[in-house]
C-alpha cells in the first residue's frame, strides 16, 4: 500500500465548503494518508524544513490540495516550495531524496472548466498555467500525475459536489492501492477523466 501525503493549502479554510467536503472523506485512522494543514501549522509562514522533508520522505505519493489564486497556487505554497525542496537534497548535485515520488494538485477554481481552455476566458488551459509545478516534478526527479479540477467551487450543486466528493475519495484509494498505472494516467490530461 502507498503512503500519500497530502499538504493542503487554503488561507480561508473555514469559507471553503468544497475543500471541507472533500477533505471529510478522510479517516484520520487512516496511518496511510497524512493530511497536513499547512495554513494551520504555519499561520506566520515559519515553516519548518526539517519537519516538512521528514514528511516528504516518508510518502510515496505527495498531494498539493489548493484552491487557484491569479493562476497560481496560495502564497503559503510557494514559500514552501522555495525553502523545502533545497539544492541538494531535493534537485540538483545530491539532491535526489523525492526521485521517482508521485506529485500531483487537487484544485479549485471559481471559474468554470470552459474558462480554462483555447478560447476561453482565461485563455490558456489549467495544465498550462501548472507548468511550473510540472517542471519542480520534473527537476526533483518525481513524476508529475495530471491535476484534478474541481470548478466552479463557488456555485456548485450538491449533486456536483457529491460527484467530485466520490471521485476525491476513489482516487485517493486508488492511489493508496497503486491501481494508476503511468500508462492510464498518461492518456488523461485531468484526473477528472478517469473511468471507474
């Protein structure tokens, strides 16, 4: 079984009735996903590096769970980025604690999957936009799996918000049971197409 690390990122947490909703699948019994709240634990941005790469090391398969702000991921994210994954141990000379780790993002966004595509509002796709989250995968020798995208977070229906609640919790299973194959994961661009 797969040991999934999931650092969730939400300034707003409490504002957030789809995070909530996903994040209540989880069974805190559960000794093979680790869910860490990082906006809890370092509310003045005075993260820990030592603790977070004991964490990353002990997971196989490492979660970004955020909501998209201006394209992006929350400031908090970036800051763990910049100061956890550290020449040498996680890129560079040495630097190959994460190789051959999963890395992938489970976001929101309040604008709709149309506005996120060639002609759409946004003008760019969402893949495109996490470039440079597919190129930290890509630098610390992990494998970047394609994102799930949870849109219009903030007017969906309760039967949209079961639907994404069942596929967060049967793809955390099937993550846990290793039952994505590289193969099936790279003939999808989201993980919103994955065929049960």
């Amino acid at each position: 079984m797969k040991r999934i690390l999931i650092n969730f990122y939400h300034p707003r947490f409490e504002d957030s009735n789809v995070h909530k909703r996903l994040l209540s699948v989880l069974s805190p019994e559960d000794t093979n996903v680790i869910l860490r709240d990082q906006y809890e634990l370092y509310p003045d941005f005075d993260i820990n590096v030592e603790v977070e790469q004991e964490f990353l090391l002990e997971a196989d398969i490492i979660i970004f769970q955020h909501p998209v702000f201006w394209y992006n991921c929350p400031p908090l994210m970036k800051q763990w980025l910049d100061l956890v994954l550290e020449y040498g141990w996680a890129y560079g000379k040495n630097g190959i604690r994460l190789k051959g780790k999963k890395f992938l993002q489970i976001v929101s966004t309040a604008g709709s999957e149309e506005a996120y595509q060639h002609g759409g509002r946004n003008k760019y796709t969402l893949r495109e936009f996490f470039r440079p989250f597919e190129q930290t995968a890509f630098l610390c020798n992990m494998d970047y799996l394609p994102p799930l995208h949870i849109p219009r977070s903030d007017g969906l229906t309760k039967v949209d918000l079961d639907h994404y609640t069942a596929l967060y919790a049967y793809l955390i299973e099937k993550l846990k049971n290793d039952e994505l194959s590289n193969d099936e994961l790279s003939k999808i661009e989201y993980l919103n197409d994955l065929t049960r």
